[in-house]
C-alpha cells in the first residue's frame, strides 16, 4: 500500500495500463454507516480520514514475478515524472574523460 495526495488520478492511470489496484477502507471505520449512531463526524480521526482519502493498494503477493513488478513502478514513475523521466547516471558508471 502506498499514499498519494493524487491518488484516484494515479488508481486511473494504473487501472488505464491494465494494472490492478484496490481502496480498502474508502470510509474510515468511525464513519462507517453501521456506527452513525455513536456520532463520530468528520474530522474526528483526522489521520483515519487523510488514509482513507490517499491510500492505494497495488498489486503485492509472494509469487508477483519481478517484470510485473517492475512494470508498476515504471508506470508510477511515468505518472510522476512523465512518459520519458531522465534518470540520474549512477555514480561510478560516468565515462573517464
């Protein structure tokens, strides 16, 4: 699981390169419809509502083969720094002049 201030603009983005992703809690728990009754409002558990509104779950199981992997986090990196982000040279790999 990740947060993202953009989440439902990154959740389009992946679901748009057929790649799955998951809101668990939309509703925080306190302002679950069945516990209405107990009043907690909105601002309440201010922490449990900035989750609910930014968290994002991406696909994570044990077998997730490394390409597939990698093929999330090409495209959250593409989302972020667009189609062809310039990736900083590794240190030590720079060309002896």
């Amino acid at each position: 699981m990740i947060t993202a201030d953009d989440r439902d603009a990154l959740r389009k983005d992946l679901t748009d390169q057929q790649i799955e992703t998951g809101i668990h809690y939309p509703v925080p728990v306190h302002r679950q419809p069945i516990l209405e009754s107990i009043g907690y409002g909105a601002g309440t558990f201010p922490q449990a509502e900035q989750l609910a509104a930014r968290s994002l779950s991406l696909p994570m199981y044990p077998e997730l083969p490394l390409e597939h992997l990698e093929r999330v986090v090409s495209a959250i990196r593409r989302h972020y720094e667009g189609p062809h982000p310039t990736l900083p040279r590794e240190r030590g790999r720079e060309k002896q002049g």
